[in-house]
C-alpha cells in the first residue's frame, strides 16, 4: 500500500467527511455501539457471497467467542461464500491463534499475512465495508460505508495489501538485529566492504553475518542459485525478520 492513498489517510479523510455530514443522511456513517455493529454485520452476512478481511492483531478472545465465531466462517464457507483475509504477522506469533488461522485456512477462508500495520477492515461483496477508526482491534468507532467510490477504494487497497502479503504456510526465519542490518544494506545493493563501512565493523564480520543468514535461510551454496538475491526477496516478504 506504498502508492496512491493509504488506508490510514483514507481513514482520516473519512472522519472528516462524516463530521462535515453529521446530521445528513450519506452512504458513510459512524457507529459507537460494538453491539450495534456486530448486529449490522450479522444482517449482512446471510446474504453475502464474498468477504474481504483485514485482521490487525487484537484483544485475545474468550473461548465460547472464538469458537462460535470460528463456526460461523465454516457455516458460511459450507454455504459457498468466498473468503480472503489478511493478517498481521504479530498474530502468528500466538501459536494458538496460528493453528486456528490456518485450520480455517485450509477450510476454505484463505489467509495471508502482512508486516505493515493493517486497519480491521470487513468488506461484504461491493455492497458495504466496515472500517474501524483506528488500527487496534476492537477499538470504539467504526465507519459503516456503502458509498460506491469508497468501497471501490477500499478494495483495490486491499486487494494491492493481498497480492504483496505472503501465505500464511510459508516458513518464517528470525534473524539478530545485526543480520537485518546487514541483509537492509544488502538489499539495497551493496557489496559487504560497502555494508562493513556503513555499520562501522570488519569485512570478515560481514561475511560471517552473510554466511549465518544464508544458513538460516537455509539457503546451500548452488550453482543455479544466488544466494544474496534469494536472502533479499525473503527479507523484503518478511520471511526474514
């Protein structure tokens, strides 16, 4: 979400615009009260067909939550509606969640996964999307949008946020603070007597931090392979963190 609109500059655009209306009737509205939001949704879900969502690490819920929640994704998936969501890379972190996400990804509702600070977004169809106001989940002040324009921004946010997030099933590697500055210098494109004179430490030192990431890149020397590019595509996925 580099070009064009943020969601977050979307976001405070649309606190403005629903100031300026207040009082008026428009297809963009703010809503205070959880329940009623979770009412609105609950209205919405029967009859949509495709579901688009953003997932920003929140609150941990409590069981008999999560497991009627869980149950109905898979009551909606049995009924055939398609369902894409994105993730925080934080939310991974939590095994328990982890096995969740991707036992309703392999149900059907297919999950990918992000290192930017994501909005909780829902998006049913093209017909209306609600946006919470910050990124923190299940934080007061939601936008309930229907108007056309918004929506097809929304989309196309999420739909650029989707084709760069990473499969929720591809393997991740933590690297030391050092290993991240020397693959960020690498990834940049300079050589390791360039990365040993911007980090103020020896070039034999840049090679031993170059050697321990390709090792737990798992990364072997081969011939048909270039291993500082393959260590850079991973650090610019986030599988390299």
């Amino acid at each position: 979400m580099d070009d064009g609109v943020s969601m977050a500059q979307l976001v405070h655009r649309l606190e403005e615009v629903v100031g300026e209306l207040r009082g008026i009737p428009a297809d963009v509205e703010r809503v205070d009260d959880d329940a009623l939001v979770r009412q609105r949704i609950a209205q919405v879900v029967p009859a949509a067909g495709e579901l688009r969502a953003l997932h920003p690490l929140g609150e941990a819920g409590k069981g008999s939550e999560e497991h009627r929640s869980r149950r109905n994704v898979l009551d909606a998936l049995e009924r055939g509606m398609t369902m894409r969501t994105i993730v925080h890379t934080s939310v991974m972190d939590d095994p328990r969640k982890a096995v969740r996400i991707r036992q309703l990804h392999a149900a059907g509702d297919l999950h990918r996964v992000v290192d930017e600070p994501i909005q909780q977004l829902l998006i049913f169809d093209r017909a209306v999307a609600f946006l919470r106001m910050t990124p923190f989940a299940y934080a007061p002040g939601t936008l309930v949008i229907r108007q056309q324009s918004v929506l097809t921004a929304l989309i196309d946010l999420f739909e650029r946020t989707w084709a760069n997030a990473r499969e929720v099933d591809e393997p991740t590697y933590t690297l030391s603070a050092r290993e991240r500055e020397v693959l960020a210098l690498i990834a940049q494109g300079r050589s390791n007597g360039a990365v040993a004179s911007a980090l103020s430490i020896t070039e034999a030192a840049v090679g031993k931090h170059v050697a321990s990431v390709f090792a737990k890149l798992k990364l072997p020397e081969s011939p048909d392979d270039n291993r500082r590019v393959l260590a850079v595509l991973a650090y610019l996925r986030g599988t390299a963190r």
